[in-house]
C-alpha cells in the first residue's frame, strides 16, 4: 500500500479509489457557486481513508498544481468511542494552524443537504514513512501551542483512561477471547494544562512537504494529554490498519528519544499499557461492526500489551 502514494495525491490518507465515487451533483454545484472552482475542471475520487469520500479537485496532469484542492466530504456520525468525525473542528483546528505550518489551508466549510464537505488547499509533498524523530519534533511543536480553539477536552488521568476502556468494553455485545478484563495501572494524574492534540497520528496523516512535516486529517481534535498522541503513533494496530511498516523497538525508543518534553514521556511510558488496552477494545467494537481487518489489528495490540505488562505489575 505505501507504493500507491506519491506527489501528485498525497495531502489526505489518499491513493486514487478503485471504485470511484461519483461527484454528487449538489456538491459539485456548490463548489462552483461559491466561487472555489470552476465547472470544467476535473475531480478526482481518492481513497486511503476509512470514513469520509475525498477528491482532488483539480488537473490530474501528475504536474505540479499549486491551486489544486482537497475536498472531503463527511459521512454521518457513527458514535464512534475514540475518533468522532467533526467538520467543524477539522475546519477551526486548520484556520488556526495553517498559519504554523503544522496543518494545510482551510477554503471553506460548506453545509449541504447530504452533509458537510470542507475544502482545503492540497499539500505538495509525500506520505510520511521514516524518521520518527521528525514526526517527535513536529508534535512537541504542536503540544506547546497556547491557542485558543473551541474544540472538547478530553479527560485526562490513569482512571480517566480506564474507565473510557470499561465503557468500550460494556459497549461490546461480546468481547473477544483474549482481551483482557484488567491490565495492572500506575496511577497518573489528570492534567492541569491541556494541550492540542490531533488524537489520529498514523502515517498516511502526515505529508512530507519542502517546508516539513505536515498534519492532515484533523477531524477528531481536542484539547488533552499530548500522551494521545505519542500512543497514536506508536500503536501497532494503527500501524498495520493505515500500512505503515510495523515500528522496531529501537524505531520506538528513538522516537520518544526525541519528543522534547520528557515529562510527557514519563507519563506516556506509566500509560502506555492503558492505551495499547484501549486500541485493542476499540478494535473488538470495530470488528463487531463489520471491520474484520482491525482483528489481525487487535492482535498486534495485545503483542505489545503483554510486552509491557509485566513491567507494570
């Protein structure tokens, strides 16, 4: 899967779609109306993601295009325990931080009939896939941000944590075998200040570009533990489920090696069984809905749970 992006489609969890989605036709309108784009140029259906419908709105030339855009349009909320689909906060999250070079430019929110599609400028550069370091200095840049943005805070904490898994997994019509009931905690306190987290780090949301990394897919944001993140990325299931190369542990060590601020650290290493337990029961829910790849997803999860389980008992 990592061969199928390049250049030319690379700001979103994009490859060109197999099956190719039609434009609806009251989106297109819309675009056109507002004055984005005009009528004749070409929208290319790409596909990567695992919620909403995304094209390239622009010439599929494989030329450089400046003015292309991304339009990504939302499917309707599934309730899901850990990634909500927000258009809006996507929308706020990169009005404030184009502008950081953390995240693309916003174009325009637009609210529709069949559901909201955001606009954005497409980023020139390449799906990120090696050099955790840079990934570790990107997301300390981003935790130490003071913005205001009205995104929802998470809670934060060891027994935060543990009773957002519990509800997971009371929500599960039939846990799976081998996951587990506990898993031993170090407690850690909730945190005074919260940081902006973008909460869904997995490789294809972050673009290689000439300027640095940049973040894409910024529709589940919150203000939270930067731990959130730091987990995200080293997730194992993530790692499999969006086709990235399965991270080594010194691959791992040299990312957390890197992260600036080593209290986080600290905390993400008293955490960490707390988060590889809750991908796990969020796997479990996934497969339960119909998403038999998060299975063999869970399964890596648990790996790394039992790996750390007996350093935390």
């Amino acid at each position: 899967m990592p061969s199928l992006f390049n250049k030319t489609n690379s700001s979103s969890r994009l490859a060109h779609a197999t099956v190719s989605p039609r434009v609806p036709i009251a989106l297109r309108r819309a675009v056109v109306a507002r004055g984005i784009m005009r009528d004749d140029v070409i929208w290319t259906p790409l596909s990567g993601g695992r919620t909403n419908q995304v094209w390239l709105i622009g010439s599929n030339s494989g030329a450089k295009q400046d003015n292309a855009l991304i339009c990504k349009l939302y499917g309707r909320p599934d309730n899901n325990p850990l990634y909500p689909n927000l258009a809006g906060a996507e929308y706020e999250a990169l009005k404030a931080l184009h502008r950081r070079d953390i995240a693309p430019k916003p174009v325009a929110l637009l609210n529709l009939d069949m559901g909201e599609a955001l606009i954005y400028q497409r980023l020139d550069g390449e799906i990120w896939s090696r050099d955790g370091k840079s990934v570790a200095e990107m997301l300390g840049k981003l935790h130490d941000l003071d913005l205001m943005i009205p995104l929802h805070h998470l809670p934060t904490g060891s027994h935060a944590l543990e009773m957002q898994v519990r509800a997971i997994i009371a929500d599960l019509r039939e846990p799976l075998p081998n996951l587990p009931k506990d898993v031993p905690v170090k407690p850690a306190d909730a945190l005074a200040r919260l940081s902006l987290i973008h909460t869904d780090i997995v490789a294809t949301n972050i673009i290689v570009t000439a300027s640095g990394l940049r973040l894409i897919d910024w529709q589940c944001p919150a203000f939270g533990d930067p731990c959130e993140d730091l987990a995200s990325f080293l997730s194992p299931a993530m790692q499999r489920l969006y086709a990235q190369e399965q991270l080594s542990s010194s691959a791992r060590e040299a990312f957390l090696d890197a992260y600036p601020d080593r209290k986080t650290v600290t905390r993400y290493r008293c955490l960490a069984p707390l988060f590889h337990w809750r991908i796990a029961a969020y796997c479990n829910w996934k497969v339960e809905r119909g998403d038999e790849d998060y299975r063999a997803a869970m399964a890596l999860e648990l790996i790394a749970l039992n790996e750390l389980r007996g350093d935390h008992e």
